[in-house]
C-alpha cells in the first residue's frame, strides 16, 4: 500500500501514519490504537512533523486551510512580523536582512521576558474530534513555556512564570497571574508576595504553594534535585484528581526542604506540566519536557501522569531518553512491564475488578449493566475484568452499554436514562474522570427514595464524592474501590502511629492561613484529603526514597535519571516503602505487590469502610511476614 499524498511506499497497510510525509491516514484509526502496541512501534521511529505545520489528514490534503488555522500554525502574531517584500532580487536581499536583524532582536527579547502565553486563536470547530497531537512549537531554550492547544486552551511547562491551573476562574487567579509576571521580569519578591496572596484566597490551590516553594529553594543557594508533575489540569470540566496530584506532591516538598537532611542535602524543587483536557496532547508536552531536561540536569525523573490513557502516550518519549515515569494513580493493565522506566504505585484493573465482582455478587443483583468506553484503556479493562469475574456462580450481566469519555452533559445522562428503562437493580460504572461520574449520575438524582439502585465503581469517582453528598442529601447507593482513605490508619491498624501526613496537609490547606476553628467550605481539599492526593504524596515519596538509595556510594550531584531507575526497582521486599496508603514494593513488571484495597460506601455521616471489607498487606511488616487481609478484614 502507498501514501496516497507522495506515493511511498507504507511501513505496513495498516499505518495510521506516512513514514515520509508524516500524512494522517487514518484518524479514527489513530484514536482507536493509540494505546496499543502497533502505535508505540510507530512512535519508535516517529514521522518529522515540522513545528508550528498543521498534520494534514487523507481527507484533507487537498482542502485549502482555514484562514485561522494557518495564521496560527504557519506564521503566530507574536512570532512573525508581516513583512511586505519586493519581487526584485535587492528587495528579497534587504528584506532576508531586515528580517533576520528583527528576529534576533525579537528573539532576545522573548528569551528574557516571555509572554504569559501565545495569543489565542479561536479554535477550531473540530477540536473536540481531534485525533492527533499538537506539534511542539518553537520554545527558549530550558523548555518553560505555555502554548494553546487545539481549542484555545493553554498547556505546557511551568516554573513559576505561567499559571496552569486557571479551571473554572478559581479564586485567586488574576493575583496568581500578576504573580508570574512579576516572576518574568525578575521580581522574585513580589512574585512571592503576590502568590501568598493568592493562596489566602483559595487555600486549597497547591500551584501557588508550589510556585513560591521553588523559589525558596532556588535562593537558598542549596543544591537541589528537579522533578516534573505531569498532569492534565483542564480549565472545564476541572479535573480534581490533577488539583490532589498537586497537592499531595506539595506536601512532599515541603517536609523534604524543611528538612533536607533526608536526601543528603539536597532540596526538592517541582515543575509542573499540563496537557490539558486533549490526551493525545500529553506528547506534545512529555516531548517539551524532554528538552526542559536536556538544558537543566537537575530534572532526574517524572511524577504523572494520573489517566492511564495520557501515561501510555507518554512512556515511549521518556523511555528512549531514559527518564524514569512514575505514576500515582494511572491503573489501566496495559501499563504492566510496559518500560523499564515505567512505575505506578496503585493496583491495576485486573487487582481490583475481583474485589469489585465479589462484592456485586454479595449484593445478589438480578438486573446489572456495565457502562463503559470502549476507547479508552483504562475503561475498556476495568469493565472487561469485572464482567469476567462477575459472569461466574450463576451470575450474569444483563446488558453492557457504552459512552464516550469525551460525550456530553447531555449524551453521557442520556446514555444512563436509556438504561434505566432496562430497570437495573445494580450499575457498574468504569470512568477514568470524576467529570465524567458527574454527568453519568445526573438522572439517579431524581430516582425515588423507594428504588434501591446501587452503583458500584472505582475510585476515579472520589474527588467529587463531597459534593455528591451535599447534592443527592446522601450517597447511599455509592460503593468503590480505592487504595487509600484517611480514615484507614485508625482502622485497619489502629496501634500504628498515624504518619504526619495528616496534620501537614490541614495546615498547609487551610490552618495556615484560618489557625481558628472557622470552617473550611468543604473538609476533603482544605482539612482532609482524598485518594488521589495520599497516591501523589506517596508518588514523590518512592522517588525521593530511589534517589536515597542512589546516594549510597555515590555523590548527590552526580545522580542521574538511570541511577534513579535502577533505585527504584531495588524498592522491593526489604526495601519496601512505608507510604500513608501501605507498603510499596514493585514486582519484575513494576507493579506494585500486594496493596491494600478497600472498599467504602456512601452513608448519610460520610464515607466508611464498607463492612471492614479490605485486603492486601498494609504495613511492610505485614508484607515481610505474609500476614497479610484477605477479602473481609483481618
């Protein structure tokens, strides 16, 4: 088979793209595979897409460009002046010279000031359908820039100089922006000042934490080592497993620089990377921190990002160059010895789906439906596991329906509606995004009190169990399985010392600025955390603990991502790790071995752990002795 755009001949009839051309053949194609191995083989050897150039698709090649699309990729207002040049050969040479003189000038000048972001253009219609990556655009040479994406929306790599986390106007904002440019132009002092600012206006936003943080470290004149949060922080809807990434990452950083005795000296600093709400887009921006580590050093390693399908785009870009990935929350069973500098540090779908299947069958359900994505990784395993380990035992799953990650408010309910006309008695329910169980949940809302529909899921479903409660009055009919829960200390091991992990988040999210007894608006992400920011807390810890045990013999400013990688998989057995959600230790795959599980059901009081249903090996002693929970407690 040939390219039909320049006639070479193809890799194989089945590629989605043109070795030569870098044409797109098939888009929806590339959207079905992305995550699958013939996509990684492609990315091995990657077509040489050009910056700032629109990808052309088959059914495109031949089309004119829209007028915006081409002003933005081809020549951006802020990048190019318009020049007017003369036909003659003295025209074209004066004004090749007068163009060069203005982009060195220009070029100096946004190398030291550097905008707050590229202008941004009306998106396109299509944007929401878009089945490839952004093209990298032209950035200073350390990589810190942000950019938009296809839609408008501004993604990329922070220090400090660019505000990420702008979802839904948060409080604060406008302070956070005039913080970064102050921070653009020098001014580190009122950069601070303005970022504290900030975060007394929403003590819940760990950019601004994290932001001033660096900056403390960097003054300090201390040696330090750089780690990047990958994450997809899209402005709507929020993602409030991203804002917990950044927030039990902060948390980390601050107990290290406070004492950084811990890491022989060395101070933590943090970036932060976000893709936004267009997956494929996390290449664009693993590809930008790839550079951002090729001019600073102290960059070792990664912490990102929490979807499983962003982690799988991003593992081939970081294992060509070496550096080490870790994950905090991504669960999908394709990441299973997917890299050697791949980790994660939750049980995947296929750890979790028997625990979620035996409890349905407690349950006795006579009418269940899965809802699922077959698109996307994480979904497709999770409601495959579960539905082979339900169909057992006389059990059966009535029927399976399916909804697009990326649907609407109103096309993901009216998935839900449809299928209450079946009259479930149970809902299994696989969603990568709390967003998505928003709108999925919105027709249970008006079910009467009489019905008694459960619905059982994961933990992606977390983040917005607090405003759940406050809108359905209760969430009773809620039961999922997650690897941590603040509670889990006093319960499952209630003569071990609760970690201070506690206490550190309450008074960096809210005592630090109200030490009263004034309450928070809501307690998990100001007094309590969720599972999401115990799994980053834990995330950044297992980094830190392999850069400890890279020291031994060797001198902290030596370490390199490969010292880090082999650390980490020497985190195991022995020298498992005692995180606040239990012990991590990898296995061959750099799984994570024997994690605690637990299930927690909705009451009208707050999330319990349902019937001391938990299993796994809580502490590394556990682990060490074999004593560890089976499925119904200890």
């Amino acid at each position: 088979m040939k390219c039909p755009r320049c006639n070479n001949p193809l890799v194989e009839d089945s590629a989605v793209f043109c070795g030569h051309c870098g044409l797109l053949l098939n888009p929806r194609l590339g959207a079905e595979i992305a995550t699958k191995s013939r996509y990684y083989a492609q990315l091995k050897a990657p077509p040489a897409l050009k910056p700032l150039l629109k990808v052309e698709t088959a059914a495109e090649s031949n089309i004119p460009y829209p007028t915006i699309q081409k002003r933005f990729f081809s020549k951006p207002q802020w990048f190019a002046p318009r020049l007017q040049r003369q036909r003659s050969l003295a025209g074209i040479i004066i004004g090749l010279s007068c163009l060069l003189v203005a982009g060195l000038i220009l070029g100096t000048f946004l190398y030291v000031v550097r905008p707050t972001f590229f202008p941004v253009i009306k998106p396109p219609s299509s944007c929401s359908t878009t089945a490839t990556s952004l093209p990298l655009p032209l950035l200073p040479p350390d990589g810190i820039g942000v950019y938009p994406d296809q839609c408008g929306e501004s993604i990329g790599l922070s220090d400090g100089r660019y505000i990420l986390d702008a979802g839904d106007q948060r409080p604060g904002l406008a302070l956070k922006e005039q913080a970064a440019d102050k921070l653009r132009t020098g001014n580190v002092a009122s950069a601070i000042a303005l970022y504290n600012q900030a975060h007394s206006e929403d003590t819940s936003d760990a950019e601004t934490l994290i932001y001033s943080e660096d900056q403390s470290v960097l003054s300090s004149g201390a040696p330090y080592v750089t780690f990047v949060i990958g994450t997809i922080l899209p402005n709507h809807p929020v993602d409030g497993s991203s804002r917990d990434q950044l927030q039990g990452a902060y948390v980390v950083q601050k107990e290290y620089d406070d004492n950084p005795a811990l890491l022989g000296g060395l101070k933590v600093r943090l970036l932060i990377a976000k893709s936004g709400s267009k997956s494929l887009n996390s290449i664009t921006v693993a590809k930008q921190i790839v550079q951002a580590a090729q001019h600073d050093k102290t960059i070792i390693g990664i912490l990102g990002w929490t979807k499983s399908n962003s982690s799988l785009d991003v593992i081939p870009i970081f294992t060509r160059v070496h550096i080490p990935l870790l994950s905090s929350a991504a669960k999908s069973d394709d990441l299973s010895g997917i890299s050697k500098y791949f980790f994660h540090v939750t049980p995947l779908n296929k750890t979790a789906a028997p625990v979620l299947a035996t409890y349905a069958q407690s349950l006795h359900p006579k009418r269940l439906i899965v809802l699922e994505d077959q698109q996307e990784p994480f979904s497709q395993n999770l409601a495959q596991d579960f539905t082979t380990q339900f169909n057992t035992n006389g059990y059966q799953v009535l029927a399976t329906e399916q909804f697009n990650t990326g649907g609407s408010a109103n096309e993901l309910s009216g998935i839900v509606k449809s299928a209450l006309k079946m009259q479930p008695d149970v809902f299994f329910m696989a969603a990568n995004s709390a967003s998505i169980y928003q709108n999925l949940l919105i027709p249970i809302y008006g079910l009467s009190a009489s019905n008694q529909l459960q619905i059982i899921t994961d933990s992606s479903i977390y983040p917005i169990v607090d405003n759940l409660q406050k809108r359905m009055g209760d969430v009773t009919r809620l039961h999922f399985l997650s690897g941590a829960f603040p509670d889990e200390w006093g319960i499952i091991k209630p003569s071990a010392k609760t970690p201070p992990f506690f206490e550190e988040y309450s008074q960096a999210f809210w005592y630090s600025v109200f030490p009263s007894q004034k309450q928070p608006p809501n307690t998990y992400g100001y007094t309590r955390a969720d599972a999401y920011a115990m799994f980053a807390y834990d995330g950044l810890s297992v980094l830190l603990k392999g850069i400890q045990i890279a020291e031994q013999g060797k001198s902290i400013v030596n370490i390199t991502p490969d010292d880090l990688q082999r650390s980490l998989t020497m985190i195991s057995g022995p020298q498992a790790f005692q995180g606040i959600t239990g012990q991590i230790s990898f296995d061959g795959n750099h799984d994570p071995a024997n994690r605690e599980l637990l299930l927690l059901h909705g009451t009208p009081q707050g999330l319990q752990i349902e019937g001391h249903v938990y299993q796994g090996c809580f502490l590394v002693q556990d682990l060490l002795s074999g004593n560890c929970n089976t499925m119904g407690g200890a």
